[in-house]
C-alpha cells in the first residue's frame, strides 16, 4: 500500500514553480513577438498612408501646373498677372475645374496657389477668379512635415529662375517652359518633380 500511495502522489511544490517559471518565460517571448509584429504592422500601414499622401500632393500639383493657362485676374489692388512665381509660392489659372455639363454657375478655369505654411504644403483655390477684397481662398493641406519647398522656373533659353515673370526681360514669355518643385520630407529627404508647361522637350543648362 505504501508503493502504491507513493505512485498515485501529485506534483510537489518545487514542480509547480518550474512549471510556472517555464510558462513565464514562454508567456513573455510569445506576448514579445505579438507586440514587435503589430508595431511593423502599424509602422507600415502609416508609412503606406503616408506615401500616399505626398502622390496624391505630387498628382494634384502635376494636374494643375501643366494645365496652366494665360489669364491674368483682377483683385481689389489691382490686375495680376495669370501666373506669378516666388521661390516659396507659385500662383496662376488652370483648366480643367470640372464642370460638367455646365451645370454649375461657374467657370471652368481656377486660381489656384501652392505654399508652404508651418511644416504643411497646402494648395489654395479661389472660388472666383476675379476677386473682391473680401474674396478668400480655401485651403487644403496636402503634405506635412515638409521641412522646405522651393519653385524655380525654366525660360525659353534653358535657365532656371528664382521669380516669374523675371523682371530684367521685357520680352519674357507670358509662363515658363517649367516648373521645378523640390520638396525636403521628413522620411524621404529632397523630392524633385519637374512639370512642363509648353510641351517641348527640356535640356536645362543649369
């Protein structure tokens, strides 16, 4: 009986703290490994947001700049030429504001700005083209953590320049031949986009 009450005995306590000990570490790794996988999960769903955020600026910018068309506006101070470039700003009319069927009471055509604004590229429209002194632009965010954004403008003599129209030429054409946008992200580093205006082939000399 002795033999056979040694047999049937249960774990003893030393056992159960091995045991417990063993589905510590276990326990430990396998939560580890969970939380490393949902953290790539989340780090490439938001890296996959945020592409898709600077293709959809990238798209909305090419859309509109290689649309642009020659009509100057009047503001409240005055007429503006149809396309006016800075370093940080470039502004002008586009085509292509759908409109369908001219149904809306509206123009086809927009005036349209893109800027950088506090670490955040945002594209302006105006509701009107012609503008009273109260007329005010809606604004889109498009990009953030944008640490620097710079236009440059190629002429018809193959050279980039920091403003349009460029004062010195009188003989100037009316908009570039391109634009050359060059965004520094977070992330990515310096982006460089080139949008052609005129549709002939580009070889800039600088």
């Amino acid at each position: 009986m002795a033999a056979n009450h040694k047999k049937n005995r249960g774990f003893t306590l030393l056992e159960i703290i091995i045991a417990l000990f063993i589905f510590s570490i276990v326990s430990v790794i396998l939560v580890t490994a969970l939380h490393t996988t949902l953290g790539t999960q989340s780090s490439a769903e938001k890296k996959a947001a945020r592409l898709a955020e600077l293709q959809v600026a990238l798209l909305l910018m090419s859309r509109d700049i290689e649309q642009v068309i020659d009509r100057p506006i009047m503001t409240a101070s005055g007429q503006m030429e149809g396309f006016v470039g800075t370093a940080q700003t470039v502004t002008f009319t586009h085509t292509g504001f759908d409109n369908p069927f001219g149904q809306l009471q509206r123009s086809t055509l927009q005036r349209t700005r893109y800027q950088l604004n506090q670490g955040t590229l945002e594209r302006l429209t105006w509701p009107m083209l012609d503008q009273a002194k109260e007329t005010s632009p809606d604004v889109r965010s498009l990009l953030t953590n944008v640490s620097a954004l710079r236009f440059e403008y190629l002429d018809d003599k193959n050279h980039f320049q920091t403003s349009w129209p460029v004062s010195s030429d009188p003989h100037q054409s009316t908009w570039p031949v391109a634009v050359r946008v060059s965004l520094t992200v977070r992330d990515w580093g310096q982006i460089t986009q080139l949008y052609l205006l005129k549709g002939q082939p580009i070889e800039p000399s600088n």
